[in-house]
C-alpha cells in the first residue's frame, strides 16, 4: 500500500539519528579502550544534537503551519515550554536577536 511521505521521511531521519549515535557511542568506546580522554568527543556529539534538534524543530514548524499538530496534540505544552526555556538560554548567547 501506500505509505505517506511524511511517515517515510520521518522514518528516515529517526534511523539516521540512532545510526549518528551509535557511532558516537563506538567512537567514545574506542577512545576509552585507546587510553584517550572520550571527553574529547563531546564537540562532535553536541554538534550532532543541536543539528538534530535544529530538523526537529523545523519539523515541527511545518507541522504546525500545515495543522498537523495542533492545540490537542499530545506533549505541545511540554514542548512550549522546553521552547520557552531553549529561548531564554540561547538569549544569553545571542542577545542582539532578542
């Protein structure tokens, strides 16, 4: 049958998040099993998650301007609130945008 694209993309990108760490997670064992600091590793990771965060978000923008989520959708308000909270520390890193 046919399967939405949005379900497939959103398919994609979630195997693409766990391949990125689970290769992170190798990397990091790696490191420890060398003798190197894994600690070294925490640019690469933070990185990763912002770009992931950053596609979800955007995701999620979409989703609201096509009304696909909505006032009723399960977890908004904790998400409006994560939001709220992301907003005012990225405040403190860019405050000439707020």
């Amino acid at each position: 049958g046919m399967i939405n694209v949005k379900v497939l993309m959103d398919i994609r990108n979630a195997a693409e998040r766990a391949r990125q760490a689970s290769a992170a997670v190798q990397q990091w064992l790696e490191s420890e099993g060398k003798g190197n600091d894994p600690y070294k590793l925490m640019p690469q990771v933070m990185r990763q998650r912002v770009e992931m965060a950053t596609l979800l978000v955007k995701d999620v923008t979409r989703d609201l301007e096509t009304l696909d989520v909505d006032y009723d959708t399960p977890g908004l308000p904790e998400l409006n609130e994560a939001v709220l909270t992301l907003v005012e520390r990225l405040s403190k890193l860019f405050p000439q945008r707020w």
